[in-house]
C-alpha cells in the first residue's frame, strides 16, 4: 500500500511538472510575442522617424528652392539696377 501511494504521489509530482513547464512554455511564448510586439513598435518608431526625416528633406529642400528662387529675384533686380544706372 505504501508503494501505491508513493506511486500516486510520485505520478501527481509529474502531474505538477507537466503544469510548471507548460506555465513556463507559455511565459516563454508570451516573452516571445510581447518582444515580437517591442520590435514591432520599434520598426514603427522607426518608419515614423524616417518619414518624419523624409519630410523634413522635402520641406528644406523646398526651402532651399524658395531660398535659390529668392537669391535669384534679388540677382535679377540688381541686374535690372545695374541696366538703369547704365
């Protein structure tokens, strides 16, 4: 009798086991995705970031224009000056 309940107390010990690394599989499985999740977030950081960056090339490169088209302007009304001083 002692040995059957050793070997139900032994099988209820397994039992526990099977419980623990299955809890464990699924903490594993849940650091996985919430670290799956962190780099998702992150990539999209980063997208937002570049196009952010991307923007922010276009609007000066569209200040460079307005700036090249300015110095421009003011090239050509010293031209026009310069013509009715002469």
């Amino acid at each position: 009798k002692r040995t059957g309940k050793s070997e139900s107390n032994y099988e209820s010990e397994a039992i526990d086991t099977l419980f623990e690394s299955r809890y464990e599989s699924e903490a594993i499985d849940t650091l996985l995705e919430s670290n799956h999740e962190s780099k998702t977030i992150d990539t999209l950081v980063e997208s937002s970031y570049e196009s952010e960056t991307i923007e922010t090339l276009v609007e000066s490169n569209h200040e460079s224009e307005t700036i090249n088209t300015l110095v421009e302007r003011n090239y050509k009304s010293e031209a026009i000056n310069t013509l009715s001083e002469s």
